[in-house]
C-alpha cells in the first residue's frame, strides 16, 4: 500500500497546511508541463496528485490513516507469525530413514496423527489470536486518529475559526455553540441558530447550561415557551446558582402559561440563589394575586418594598389588591404614590375609585 505521507514527505502528524505546502511545492518540481513530458515525472506527479487528493479530505484521510494502520499492522504481525510457527520443515536426510528414530516414528501412526491434530488447533488458536491483535491495533489506530483530530479542532476553535474546527471533528459540540452565537450576533433566524444549538448539545462532552440557556432565549423568539420552559429547567439543574436563569423561568411560567404555583416555586428558588428580592417579589405576588391569594401577595408586596421603595411597579400592584381587599383608602394612597413615581397606568384607577374620597 502506497504511504502518501512519504510521497509527500510529511509526517502523520502533519497539519493541513503543512500538508497543502508540500504538495504546492512537489507539484512544481514535478509537473509535465515544466519536464519535457517526462514519463518519470509524470508518474511521480500522479502519485503527489493522488496522496493530496487523500490526505486534503479530512473523511478520506481519516479512512486513509485507519488503512495504512491495519496494512502495517498485519504485515509486522504475519511476519511474526511466520518467523513462530510458519517454517517450512527442513528436508530429510536420505540416511535420516536408516536412523531407528525415524522408523519408530512411522510405525507409531496414532502418535503422528495426534501430533497433527495438536498442530492444526494450535494454527487455529494462533490465528485467531492474530485476528483479535490486528482488531486491537486497528481500533487503537482510529482512537488515535480521532484524538489527534479533536486536539487539532480545539487549537482551531481556540483561535475563535470554529469552521476548521469541525471540518476536523464533526461531531464537536463546543464548536456548533461557538457557531450558533455567532449566527445569532450576525443576525439570522432563530432557526438557524436552534439547529446549530441542537447539535452543540447533541455532541456536547459535558452538558452546559448556557446551551440550554441560550436555545431557551431562541425559542422564547419564536415564541414556543413551554419549549423555552424545558430548556430552562435543565440549565438551572445544571447550574442552580444562575437565579438570573430561574427568574426568567419564573416569568415564562407566570406571564405565558399561567402556571401560577411552579412558578412562585421559580421565584423562591431565584430568592434563595441571590436574586434581588424586591424585583423577585413582583412576579411572585402577582402569581399570587393570579391565584386571589389577596393576603399572600399583600405579604410579598410588603416585603418587597420594605427592600426598596423605589420600585413603582409594587405601589401600583399592592393598590390593587387593598382595593380587592376592600381597602380602598389604602389603594388610593398607593396609587397615588405611584402617579406621583411617573405610573400612568394608576390614574384611571385613581379617578374611578379615589376622587370621592
């Protein structure tokens, strides 16, 4: 079997562009058109043409490398085997038949054929012996093809050329996230980027949550939410600590789909992940007013603002419910303290239910 890499005179480990320099020059020194039709040259630029052909198409030359292996392989370990028990017998002195050795030996017949039999199952048991070494070494070679291709895409990917990186390792997930995001900061469809995210965590060596993540904002574009609501429970299974993950899940969960309880379960956990509790407690009490569960959220307003006043949206909020509470002065006076804030929406509440007052 031709060895390319010595017709190119590169070694195995050769990158591609140390491969494509090699050729680019042996095809200069080689070519027809520069030898006067030379024969010899003309073959030997055939043979540079073919081994580039090869070792240029990482599929080919992974296919390649797998060959090159076996063939070696099986031809050190035939000749092993050969040199052990594949002899040829030596002839027999024509004085051999006179020795009384050798005419004891043909009158035992039973002993001869059991010799026999003892050397075809040891042929045989050898055999497969070298069948399970040339599978070892041919299984040992692919493994390393491949590691030394992923190391290779990870050196590319490192460089931020994620495009080599997989033409080297197809099956490299931190790549197609590294091609996802881009695809989403040049702009294109949220189904786009989806599919490369699909893959980012298809071929994934360890499960991240920012894949998660990051195709959960994807859907949440395209406006499929309970989608969105899987892919986020499985980031923050994988990343507890990110309440940021936990209060969008909150949201979706409260805002989109009116699962009112697990979403209050999202914003206790958010809560307890370090999140801002007077933001948390705004979801949460409206999942709590969502469910006419008035004293609860009243709480949770309560505790909201006890952090920080500041927050304009849980004057509005808690105004609607003393005012579900029965409690109107109480619902006036927030409202009231939120039109002065800058809420615009409290001042057809504060017209109906607050002048006469």
């Amino acid at each position: 079997m031709e060895n390319h890499y010595h017709t190119l005179g590169v070694s195995f480990r050769a990158l591609p562009e140390e491969i494509k320099s090699a050729y680019k020059k042996l095809a200069l020194i080689y070519h027809p058109d520069k030898n006067q039709g030379s024969k010899t040259h003309e073959e030997r630029f055939k043979s540079i043409a073919a081994a580039y052909q090869i070792l240029s198409d990482p599929e080919k030359k992974n296919l390649y490398d797998l060959k090159l292996f076996y063939t070696t392989a099986a031809g050190q370990v035939g000749q092993n085997m050969a040199g052990v028990y594949g002899t040829t017998a030596s002839k027999v002195h024509k004085y051999a038949s006179r020795d009384p050795y050798f005419r004891r030996a043909n009158r035992t017949k039973e002993k001869s054929t059991s010799q026999t039999s003892f050397k075809s199952g040891f042929s045989i048991q050898n055999f497969a012996i070298a069948l399970l070494i040339m599978a070892s070494i041919a299984m040992s070679a692919l493994w390393f093809g491949d590691i030394m291709n992923h190391k290779t895409a990870q050196t590319h990917l490192d460089r931020g050329d994620f495009v080599t990186a997989l033409e080297f390792d197809p099956n490299f997930g931190e790549a197609y996230f590294a091609k996802a995001l881009h695809l989403k900061r040049i702009g294109l469809p949220a189904t786009s980027v989806i599919r490369e995210l699909d893959k980012a965590i298809k071929y994934a060596e360890r499960q991240k949550s920012d894949m998660y993540l990051s195709r959960a904002l994807e859907w949440i574009r395209e406006e499929e939410y309970g989608k969105a609501v899987n892919d986020l429970r499985v980031a923050s299974n994988l990343d507890p600590k990110s309440y940021n993950t936990l209060v969008l899940l909150a949201d979706l969960l409260n805002y989109n789909l009116g699962l009112y309880q697990e979403a209050e379960l999202s914003y206790k956990a958010a809560i307890d992940a370090g999140a801002s509790v007077s933001l948390v407690c705004l979801g949460w009490g409206l999942a709590q007013m969502k469910q006419k569960m008035y004293i609860e959220a009243l709480s949770t307003f309560n505790r909201g603002l006890k952090l920080d006043e500041s927050q304009v949206d849980l004057f509005y909020f808690r105004g609607l419910v003393f005012q579900a509470l029965n409690d109107s002065s109480a619902a006036c006076a927030d409202w009231d303290r939120a039109l002065n804030m800058g809420k615009e929406e409290a001042l057809p509440l504060f017209n109906q239910y607050c002048k006469l007052h």
